[in-house]
C-alpha cells in the first residue's frame, strides 16, 4: 500500500506546451504511428513523441489509443516504464509525450 501511495503523490509538473517542443530525430516507426525524440526548448529536457494518425484508425485502434493512455497513467511513478508527461491531440493525430524510464530495465537472462 505505500508503494501505491506514493505513486499517487508524485509532485505536479509544469504543463509542457506543445509548441516548445522541437524534433530532433524519428526514433521509429509502427503499426500504430511513429516515435520522434523531442527536445522541450525551455529546458533543454528530451522527451519521446508518439504520434498516431486518426485517418484510418479503426475503432479497435482508438480503444487502444485511450487504453495505452489509461495504462500509462496508472504507472506514473513506476521507474521501469516511460511516464507519460503529456497527451493532446489535434484533427490529424493523437500524441503521448513520455519521459525515458528512470531505471535500467532488470536483465531477463
């Protein structure tokens, strides 16, 4: 229980503004979109953009969309997943900003 604690006390951020994001480079590409490094021009902070496109998007993607985003959320804290720092979207897209993973990800083998 205290783990869940204080997962659901971690300080408030700044709201980051879309328009002082700036690419740096196309990390990938997917079934569902393409992840971009961005680097936040206020600070200088690097952050993973996913972008999904709504053309096309069927309603099973769009429930995927809102899942990933719930997920995500319910993770806020946990050191081993990318935190989600920021979500909006416009007429052409859906976009999650996330932080890097704090800690090294445990070896599997």
């Amino acid at each position: 229980m205290e783990a869940a604690r204080r997962i659901h006390t971690q300080p408030a951020l700044p709201a980051v503004n879309p328009d002082d994001l700036v690419p740096f480079q196309i990390a990938g590409a997917g079934g569902q979109g393409s992840v971009a490094t961005v680097v936040h021009s206020p600070t200088g902070e690097m952050f993973a953009l996913k972008m999904i496109p709504k053309a096309g998007l069927s309603n099973q993607g769009l429930e995927f969309v809102f899942l990933e985003q719930a997920t995500s959320l319910r993770l806020v804290g946990c050191p081993y997943v990318p935190q989600l720092r920021a979500s909006w979207e416009d007429s052409d897209h859906f976009y999650l900003l996330s932080v890097r993973p704090s800690a090294p990800l445990p070896s599997l083998w």
